[in-house]
C-alpha cells in the first residue's frame, strides 16, 4: 500500500536558484531588466493602493536581518532579506534572499522563490528605472564604483533601459573590478577600468555607487560631483551606513522610495528630519517633476523597498507559470476534512504501517 499524496491545496510553486538561473537564460538578462522596471513602474504608478511600512530589521554589529512586507489588497509579498558586507571572507554572499506570494482571499502562498538573484535584479531594474526619469538628456557614460556582486547588474540595467554605452569602474578591490571587466566582456558596453574613484568619475553624467561596508564612508566627497550629474546611490541601506559626503546631499535634488524608511537608512540619516525629499511615486505619477534644468544635481537615495520586491514576486509568478522551471513544493496541509488535522497525521501513520 503506498503513502498518500500530497492533496490538490497542498502544493506551491516553488523556483529554486537552479529554476531562476533557467529563467533568466532563457529570457535573457537585458530583457528581464527590462520587462521588471516595467512592473516596478507599474506599481509606483498605483504607489496609493499599497500598505506600507518600513522594513522591520534586527541589527547586528556584523549586519541585519530583515522581512519587507507589502499588499495590494489582492496579494500580499514579504522577502526575508540579509545583508553582512564581511560574509565575502568566508565565501558567502553579503546578500541573500527568499520571497513569498500569497492571495489575500484565502491567505494561502501561491509562490516561494530565491530572491539573492532576484533581488539582484529588481534593484538593478529600480535603480535604473529612476534614472531614466532624472538622468541629464543624453547621457551615454557611467562611473561604476563598487564592483561588488550588484555591478554588472546595474551596468546591464543602464545599458538596456537608459541607452548607456560606456562604464568606467572602480573598486578599491582590483580583483573585483578585473572579475567586473570580464563579465561585461562581449555585452555591447565600453568598459574601462579605473583606479581611483576620480578618474572612474571623469566625463560620467551618471554616477552609481554601491559599497558594502557598514559604516559612515565617504566614497564620494564634495569636491567630486559636478554639476549636472545624476548620482544612483544604492550602498547606504541601514543605519551608520552610509556612502556621499553631506555636502553632496545638501546640493542634491534628492528622491526616494519611502521617506520613512530612507530617513532610517539612507544617506539622508545624515541630514535634519525636516530636509525636503520627493517621493518617486510622485514623479512617475506626473505629480512633482524629476530633472528640471541641465545643471541640476539629482540623487536617488535608494535603499530598496517592500513594493519593488512585490513587483518582483508578480513578475516572476506570471513568468514560471510558462515555464517548467519549478517545482511544487509539498508545503501547506490539505486534509479530507479542514478541521480534521489531527485525523489526517492519524490515517498517514497507518498508511505507513501498512506500508
């Protein structure tokens, strides 16, 4: 006599790291880039609709540990999410990640996936999506500093959604700019590699940083920014973790995604409660205007948001369910009877006896 079967309720669609390397071959990084702003842009333009509330975190001295949960009202997404910069030494990821879907009617998930490369992804995706809105008209050259796992990413990112042509990376590690240089090799950018953040800086309209130290740095100083530059700052993402010099901020057109939780962990920590800010959703929406003028400083203070990694579940739930690049998980008990749980553990210990 064989076990019983998993019931019709209890399965869920599962994409392992395996399953979403598979799908993002088959589509093509560029194209998943491209096809994940459009649903990130898609929810910012209904930003209202959405709960919201900061990311609840736990620190530690060596990094954080934290769930980003959001809803619509129909579907409901959270993503347990990490971040200890000195996990390299020991051949770990600095980041990792999982996510979950759910319907909001019944309170069931309708998918778990890995979200390190998602994540990879989305912020890529975000980060680049907001550009196109403030970077100066006809920008074609980026400083890449940080070549960490997150720089090829953005320098796909830009390259797909903004028209970028050149990247001129800096890492005060050489061995990550040289293994940055490689992966780029043969993906229709010019790459240059620089050796010091000054001269990755020279002639870049865009500038990207993404550093993972946990500390107030100053990967940027005053006297590096020039006018009419578009600055994507992604590092700072928790408190005492931050990436540009005040000053910097204080010439700065600044946007983010959630003021409540950038204030926390952006690099405005550093400025008063009070600095005015303007909420991304809001240019988007055509509310507020993004760059006004060519001379303008603009500077995304992103930290990642709840509703970009929702963005990313929705994507990722239409896009699995045309593939074979998942498994069903076994996750949710489905008993005969949906009061009867202790009944369902009783009829399985005797199907195993009689196995």
């Amino acid at each position: 006599m064989s076990l019983p079967k998993p019931g019709p309720m209890s399965l869920v669609p599962f994409v392992s790291v395996e399953g979403m390397m598979q799908l993002i071959v088959q589509q093509g990084v560029e194209k998943m880039l491209v096809e994940l702003a459009g649903y990130i842009e898609e929810d910012f333009r209904r930003w209202e609709q959405f709960d919201k509330t900061p990311r609840i975190a736990a620190h530690s001295p060596e990094g954080v540990i934290e769930l980003m949960p959001t809803s619509d009202g129909r579907s409901y997404g959270f993503k347990y999410v990490n971040g200890h910069p000195k996990n390299f030494r020991s051949g770990r990821q600095t980041v990792t990640a999982f996510g979950v879907l759910s319907d909001v009617e019944t309170g069931y998930p309708v998918l778990i996936t890995e979200m390190t490369l998602l994540t990879a992804l989305r912020t890529a995706a975000t980060s680049a999506l907001v550009a196109k809105y403030l970077m100066p008209e006809g920008a074609k050259t980026m400083a890449m500093i940080g070549n960490g796992a997150q720089s090829e990413f953005q320098c796909l990112a830009f390259k797909a959604i903004c028209g970028i042509e050149n990247v001129r990376l800096y890492d005060i590690d050489p061995n990550a700019t040289e293994k940055a240089v490689r992966n780029l090799q043969g993906k229709g950018l010019n790459v240059v590699a620089c050796k010091s953040g000054e001269e990755a800086m020279e002639g870049a309209e865009i500038i990207t940083t993404c550093t993972a130290d946990k500390q107030f740095a100053t990967i940027l100083t005053d006297n590096m920014v020039g006018a009419g530059v578009h600055i994507n700052a992604i590092g700072g993402d928790c408190p005492g973790k931050t990436e540009l010099h005040r000053d910097i901020l204080t010439r700065s057109d600044i946007f983010v995604e959630y003021p409540p939780q950038t204030r926390i962990e952006g690099e405005i920590q550093q400025l008063p409660e009070d600095h005015p800010v303007t909420e991304f959703w809001q240019v988007v929406t055509g509310a507020t205007k993004g760059r006004t003028s060519a001379r303008q400083i603009t500077l995304f203070d992103s930290v990642g948001f709840a509703t970009e990694d929702f963005s990313a579940l929705r994507y990722i739930n239409e896009l699995v369910r045309q593939s074979d690049s998942f498994q069903k998980l076994d996750l949710l008990a489905d008993p005969d009877d949906p009061r009867d749980l202790f009944g369902m553990i009783e009829r399985f210990g005797k199907s195993m006896d009689a196995a």
